[in-house]
C-alpha cells in the first residue's frame, strides 16, 4: 500500500487529512512517494519569519531609545543601525526566495515505472525517464554510481546516473529526495525506502546499466531484494554511537589525570 503527500505548499495551510490513498493500479504500475514531514516545515516557516520581524523591531526601538539618550555615541547608533539594515536585507532576501518558491520548489517526488519525477508547485513536472538513461563513458566509473559530496562540515553520499539535457548533452544527474523549504531542506520519513526503489525501478526496466556496489553499501540497499535494509542501517547506527561513547570516555579520562597529576 502506498500513500502520497500532497498541497504542501508553503502558502497553502498544511493538513495531515491530505494524506490519501493512491487509487488503485496495476502491481507493475506502483509508485512510491516522498513523505515530507508537514509539521516541521510549519515550525520551521513560522520560526524564520517571527524571528525576522521580532529582530527589526527589537533594534528599531533600541535606535529609538538610543536617539531620545542623552549618553548615547555615535558609536552605538553605528552598531544598530548596522545590525537593522543587515536584518533587513536578510529579510528581503528571505521574501525574494519565498517568491521564488512560489513556482520552482519541489513539492512531490516520486518513483514508478517509467522514471524519477518532480512536481514542482506551478505543476510543473520534471522528469528523468528510464529509457533516456545513459551508459558512463569511463570504464572505472559504473553507469549508476555513488557519490560522495561533502557539504560544509557534513558528508552526504549521493546517488548519480546519467541523463541528457536539452541540448542532448550527456551529463551527471543526481538523485535528490529532498523537497524545499525556505532555507532548508524537509526533512523526510522514506528517504531510504525511496532511494531503494528507485534502485530498483532502474534493475527491473534497465537491466543493461550497470550500478554500483557502493551504492548497496552506503545506503543500505539489500542487494539481493534491492529493499531498504533497515536493521542494517540501524546496527550501523549504533556501532557508530558505541565508539563514539568509548572515545569520550577515554578522553575524559585522560582530561582528569592530566588535571589531577599534570
């Protein structure tokens, strides 16, 4: 049984009652659907916006009491007026990306038989059809490959194939299961489950490409179901929080003895 989310635009109020059933279709028709969390994109959407207007406010009266002192320098009021015109602009920038939003953000993405689909909310749908894919021209790199991609101080690892744009040009397409948010990305419940099946969707109807191994790996796909192992992840996950808690332990311990006989 698969369910979908829909309207979850950031200027329609979210409702849990729209999620629905998919109508009945064929086994080899199912779909699967990203599951965005609504409540944390409310939270998120009303936390950057009350901030916003809470922080012009605060230093519009700050400059207002600053002028009306008698002690005050020019120096403060340099400061204030600096920090309300940096709030602004982060302000109108904030609007200017919730325009944007308005049209090109990805509100729905999903995998079925025919290919990889985003629905944009004007309605827009971009998609990535199986039979388009293309084979790597490099005999190291596999036709769907994993990627490795460090953001910042994180690591995200990434799913790549490759797709012809408009131009016809052959290029590396990646696999996002992230729908936008303002600023930030949502945070979903089947990212995993979605990457799988795509995997999936591509063995079935590409048999020819070759995919590979890291992405069974790294992203916890049994490569012999081609489902989304979650016991593996899960052991994972707790190995990792086990040496981390060993390591903490050990440097605390050295952090004593050095305070106490150093």
């Amino acid at each position: 049984m698969y369910y979908y989310v829909d309207n979850l635009s950031i200027f329609v109020k979210y409702k849990f009652n729209n999620i629905r059933k998919l109508p009945n279709i064929p086994q080899s028709s199912k779909r699967m659907d990203l599951q965005p969390i609504g409540w944390l994109m409310r939270l998120s959407r009303v936390f950057i916006i009350f901030t916003g207007f809470l922080l012009l406010v605060v230093y519009s009266v700050i400059f207002y009491v600053l002028c009306l002192s008698y002690q005050s320098n020019s120096e403060d009021l340099f400061i204030v007026l600096f920090l309300f015109g940096a709030t602004t602009l982060f302000f109108i920038f904030g609007i200017r990306k919730i325009v944007r939003l308005k049209t090109q953000a990805i509100m729905q993405i999903y995998v079925d038989e025919i290919g990889l689909h985003y629905v944009h909310r004007d309605g827009n749908k971009t998609s990535f059809l199986y039979d388009k894919f293309q084979k790597s021209d490099n005999r190291m790199v596999s036709d769907v490959f994993h990627k490795t991609i460090r953001r910042g101080k994180y690591i995200v690892f990434e799913i790549v194939f490759f797709y012809p744009d408009e131009k016809g040009n052959v290029r590396q397409q990646f696999f996002q299961t992230k729908a936008d948010a303002l600023f930030a990305y949502i945070f979903t419940r089947n990212e995993a489950e979605l990457r799988a099946f795509f995997i999936k969707k591509i063995a079935q109807y590409r048999p020819d490409l070759q995919i590979d191994k890291n992405i069974f790996k790294y992203h916890y796909i049994n490569e012999k179901t081609l489902v989304f192992d979650r016991a593996k992840r899960k052991k994972t996950t707790i190995s990792t929080l086990y040496i981390i808690l060993i390591v903490t332990i050990v440097l605390v311990f050295l952090i004593i003895i050095f305070l106490n006989y150093g």
